[in-house]
C-alpha cells in the first residue's frame, strides 16, 4: 500500500510551471491510484492514471507521457511483455518506465530490468519518495535508445481505439517481415483499427506484399480491422499498384 504524504504542495516541482513532467499511472486499485496521481499532480507534475495495461500502451501512444509509472500487477499480461512492448514502439521507446513493486523480491526486479524497466520503487514508498526518485532519474543522461529493428523505420501513435503505423522506410521483403514482428508485439492490446500509413514510404517490393498480407491477417484474428493509408500510387511500380488495390482496403488520404 503505498503510504500517504503531507506536504506535498510544497515539494519542488520536477519542470518549470510551464512544462510540468508528464506521468502516466498504471494502477488497477481505484485509492491508490487516486492517491498516486493527486499527490504527483501536486508535486507539480501532470499526472494521470489508469488502470489496464492496454490502456497504458494506448494512452501513451495518444499523447506520450515522460515517465511510466508502473504496477505489474495491474497490467493484465506479463509485466515483461508489456515492458518489451513499450520500449518497441517509437516514441515510447524513449521515456521513462518505473514499477512499482515488493523490492525484496529479487529476482522480479532482475527480470523486470532486464526487461527494460529504468528503475523499480517499492509499493511500500510514500508518494513523495516515488516523485523525489523520478526526478532525481529524469535529471541523469541518457545513452540514446537502440533502434530496435536492422531494417524498419518507423513511429506508431494512437487516436481513440485506432493505431496508425507509420512506414518511414523502404518497405522491403526484411522491412516487411519486422512489420509483422511489430504487429504480432501489439498483440495484447487488440483488438483495435489498425491503419498502416505509407505517406513516407518510398518503395514497396514485392517480397513485402506476402508479409502485408500477415499484417491483415493477424489485425482481423485479434478482431480488429486493417487499412492502408495516404497510398500514392504514383510512387510504386504498376504491378505493386494493382496487387496493392487488388488485396487491400484502401482509405481516402
């Protein structure tokens, strides 16, 4: 249970005023949460809370937060994975995620940084504690995030329960096959529309198309749906073109 703090107005803020830091709260007991986000809030943070692992991952993509404070048990699938998830998916992969969790035990703490957790804080902290050891992460440097794919570039964010990929690179038969691997990791927070936006992609070969096709299926076996986006047909070859129009729902740009 995390414990209560006083004075928590006068704690120093972690920003300035203008640009307070941005803490998204995953926590599934309704108190605790509550207390977590208020007292964050004034700690001089904007924080909000919620209470499943997906809509952690689609809350972020909506609007990136700088930390993600983190309750395993709340996650509703294997903390790991979600960890993993996170520090895939460009721009999330660059911020802060902190659990919260029994420090005591070890081997959890282990596995969840070598998941790619930044820190753990016990869930026995005040909610003072937990604001001092974010700020005091949120001022050391950084090495910069690994690019997490050889050949995919690429951003995701999220719009109500739709999530657009965003192809920045030349889509390739190994290109494509990342894409799959990306789709197949967002697996347990479908299902959602799922748009692939190819407004910045400069060619598609055709060992990629069989790998779309794996993108499609895999959005409509989780119950989703699966578009293409902002296709200029101008910039592909006339063969990619009619496969493309021939086996995919194509929106208006």
């Amino acid at each position: 249970m995390i414990a209560e703090e006083e004075n928590l107005d006068h704690a120093p803020a972690v920003e300035s005023a203008a640009a307070p830091t941005r803490v998204l709260v995953l926590e599934d007991n309704d108190d605790g949460r509550e207390l977590l986000v208020e007292g964050l809030q004034s700690s001089g943070c904007a924080a909000q809370g919620v209470k499943r692992g997906r809509e952690a991952v689609l809350s972020a993509l909506r609007d990136a937060p700088d930390v993600l404070l983190v309750n395993p048990a709340a996650c509703q699938m294997d903390p790991v994975r979600l960890l993993k998830m996170i520090k895939l998916l460009e721009p999330l992969r660059r911020r802060l995620v902190f659990v919260m969790l029994d420090l005591a035990d070890k081997d959890e703490v282990l596995r969840l940084v070598q998941a790619g957790a930044d820190g753990c804080v016990s869930k026995d902290l005040s909610v003072h504690a937990i604001y001092l050891k974010l700020a005091q992460s949120l001022k050391q440097p950084r090495a910069p995030a690994p690019t997490p794919f050889e050949h995919l570039r690429f951003s995701v964010q999220a719009e109500g329960d739709t999530v657009t990929i965003s192809v920045e690179s030349e889509l390739s038969g190994p290109c494509a096959k990342e894409l799959v691997a990306l789709v197949r990791t967002l697996i347990p927070v479908q299902p959602f529309a799922l748009v692939l936006s190819l407004e910045k992609t400069p060619a598609i070969a055709t060992s990629a198309i069989g790998y779309l096709s794996e993108v499609k299926d895999t959005a409509k076996d989780c119950g989703g749906t699966f578009v293409l986006a902002r296709f200029d047909a101008s910039k592909y070859l006339p063969n990619i073109q009619r496969v493309i129009k021939t086996n995919f729902q194509i929106t208006p740009n």
